[in-house]
C-alpha cells in the first residue's frame, strides 16, 4: 500500500487583489446588498457565455428554483410536473419541489451519467411542463435528443448546468443550450463566488421575471436598479397604478434570493482568471481521463465524446460488478492516503428519504440506483497539477493491486 504522500483536497477557491480590493470597497461604503457588482458580474457573465441575460441569485439551487417558477408566469400550474434524471445532486430534485412542481423522474445511461433520453416520452403526461436534464460532472448531457422531444410535446427545457462551466456541445457553452441555463457558484465550482448561483437565457421576458422573483416577486425588475447602484431617485418608481410604489407591488409568489455585493466581488475575480482555471482544470481532467484506461476491469470513468467538451468538474470514478471491493473499501483508501473523494450522490427518487411520499420503489432507476451506491468523484481543481493527478493514478493503482493479492 502506498503511504500518504500528498494531499489532494477535492476543491479549491481563488481569490484575486482585485476582489480583496473591491470587498474593502464594499465593506468600506457600507454598500452590501445586491449593486454595481452584481449588476457587473451578471454582465461579464452573461458575456463570457455569449447570451443576452444572466441573473444572479443566492444559490445554483435557488437558480433551478427561479428558473423553474418562471414557467408560472406562462401557464403552468401548481403540481405540474418536470422530467429529471434520478441521479444528480440532490437539490435538482428539491428545486422541482420548492418551484411548486412534482418531479418526474428518468434513469440515467450508466456511460455518461446523465439522463437517459430513450425513457424521456414514456414519462411524459399532460401535466408535464418542462424537461430538466443536469450535466452531471460537466459531461454534457444528451440536448438535441432533449430538444427534440421538447419541441415535439411543447415542453420548455431548462438546463441544471451547477457543474458544467467550461463545458460544450458543438461549440456552444453547456447551459446555453435551452430556454435557460442554470449555474452553481458554490466553493467547488469554476467560477465561485463563495455562496451563489446564476441563470443564463437569451429571453430578455424570462430574466425580467427571473429579477422579480428573486426579489419577492416585486413588481420592480430593471435590468439595473437605480436605487441599489447609486441611491438615486427611481423614476419609474411611483408608476404602479394610481402612483403606486413598483416596490411595493408584489406581482407573483417570489423568494429572497439575491446574491450580495461581497459574493459578486469574489466572482468578478474569478472571471478575470476564468480561461486559466479552466485550461488548468481541462488539463488535469483530460491527463487522468487518459490514463484510466488500466482500470477498467473494476472502475469506469466517462469520455469526451466527438462534438463534446466535458467541463471540468472531478474525475468521477464508478466500480464495477466484478471488483471484489466497495466504494467505501476505495474511498477509504484514497482518503487516508490524502485524496479527498465525494460520492456521486443518489438516485433521488428511491434512495434519498425526502422524496418516498412520491411513492417510487427501490428498483425503478436500476443505473442511477447502481453509481448511487458506486459511484464517487475525485478533484481536477486549478491548485492541482499533472505531479497531484499521477498521485491519484498511482495510488487507486496501488489499492487495486492490493486488492487482487
Ligand atoms: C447538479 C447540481 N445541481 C444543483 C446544485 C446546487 O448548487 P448550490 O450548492 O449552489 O445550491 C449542485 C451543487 O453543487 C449540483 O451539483
């Protein structure tokens, strides 16, 4: 067994001069809601993915929620339903939930880890209103066939693309594929901005109703808000009807979901480094991804597929049914040798408890019940190199040559 050498933490976050310098300018002018650098940040976000609008909120779960109850302002109803994979993150499924939606749920193709769109139509009802795939691990998942099935029953696709930034499918940023594309900015992520998430659209209605609903579903919702970038007065401010304060209306059922002036700083400079971080990330991802081909009798990994570029998120690693060890035999392992390793989460409907009221049996989601229970992730992140990714290479190496003593 190899001893620890190394430490390789699954995440990493980068922090600039110039967002210390502008977090002193916050903290300085006391200036800590939602302003000029949130305003800045959604404008260099929206540029860097080449759309027309991005609006930050608080979370990348709370950028699934908004997303996903902006389909309210268009007809859907209270216990629609939206088709997602089974396996993600947990909070793609709370996010249907917490919209006022009931999640439909759809195995995923053990391959690329994303939703299988083979099973898509089967789940479709009357009731359905929108299609939610995840790139899962930043492996893109399947949008024409998504699209086109979309197209087909008239349902509104919205991308959960937490984990996708730097990825693409035929040239196009992940997450700028559908009607919206919804961003994490959590720690772990490309971009960061501690705390955060962000919805991108070329819908210029769709991001209106996006900055109302962060905001209470207040009947106010400019592109730029006089009053939080420079305290000026608002002339549009008194324009409800008979004079009323636009503030003060409240056109649909809303959340408190801002992102804050400090969170904004952190990810201006983190945009400012996005193209190093990414290349440093791609780089690691794309070495480990090519030299795991050894493994593959007991782990499995994804590939870059032609047309795709996997964002690099983490190395995910699934055990296969001939290996003569658990998940927890190998992520013990690696942990105590210094690599952190997270799983890949869940098969939402049938292993996560806070769903069993919808009434799905262990069973029903055979794929993403097995990488539930199989499946785990390693760091690619910009703090790592090639020297950390031959660690992580040589010591599953070392574990499974172990194992087969
Ligand atoms: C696929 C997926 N969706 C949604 C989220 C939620 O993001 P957040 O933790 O920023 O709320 C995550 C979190 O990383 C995620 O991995």
């Amino acid at each position: 067994m190899t001893k620890r050498e190394m430490k390789v933490p699954f995440g990493t976050v980068s922090i600039t001069d110039s967002s210390k310098e502008m977090v002193k300018e916050i903290l300085e002018t006391k200036r800590l809601s939602s302003g000029k650098y949130v305003n800045l940040f959604e404008e260099r976000f929206a540029r860097l993915m080449g759309v027309k609008e991005a609006v930050a909120v608080s979370s990348g779960t709370d950028a699934d929620i908004l997303a996903l109850a902006v389909l309210h302002d268009y007809g859907a109803k209270r216990d629609d339903e939206i088709i997602v994979p089974a396996l993600s993150f947990v909070s793609t499924g709370h996010a249907v939930i917490h919209a006022g939606f009931r999640p439909v749920f759809v195995d995923v193709c053990r391959d690329t880890l994303n939703i299988d769109p083979s099973l898509i139509e089967d789940a479709i009802t009357d009731k359905t209103r929108a299609i939610m795939p995840v790139h899962l691990m930043g492996k893109p998942a399947p949008m024409d066939a998504v699209n086109k099935i979309a197209k087909k029953h008239g349902l509104y696709v919205i991308e959960d693309a937490a984990e996708a930034h730097g990825g693409a499918y035929k040239g196009k940023p992940l997450g700028t594929l559908s009607d919206m594309g919804a961003f994490s900015l959590y720690v772990a992520h490309i971009i960061t901005t501690a705390e955060g998430g962000i919805v991108v659209t070329d819908n210029e209605e769709f991001a209106e109703i996006l900055r109302s609903l962060r905001s209470h579903g207040r009947a106010c919702k400019c592109k730029e808000c006089t009053i939080n970038t420079s305290s000026a007065y608002c002339k549009k401010r008194f324009g409800g009807g008979m004079g009323d304060d636009i503030r003060f209306i409240f056109e649909r059922i809303g959340y408190s979901s801002k992102m804050n002036e400090i969170e904004a700083a952190i990810g201006l400079g983190n945009m400012e480094i996005y193209d190093q971080i990414v290349a440093k990330r791609r780089s690691n991802l794309v070495y480990a991804l090519d030299h795991f081909t050894p493994f593959k009798p007991f782990l499995k990994t994804i590939t870059e597929e032609a047309g795709e570029k996997i964002g690099p998120h983490a190395i995910p690693i699934i055990i296969q049914e001939g290996a003569s060890f658990s998940r927890n035999d190998l992520a013990g392992y690696l942990e105590e040798n210094g690599i952190e390793t997270r799983t890949i989460f869940s098969s939402m409907p049938t292993q996560c408890d806070g769903f069993s009221y919808l009434g799905y049996k262990p069973g029903q989601f055979p794929v993403a019940e097995y990488i539930g229970k199989n499946g785990l992730h390693v760091g690619v992140h910009q703090d790592l190199g090639i020297e950390e990714m031959d660690y992580v290479l040589a010591t599953i190496k070392a574990f499974l040559e172990a194992c087969q003593r």
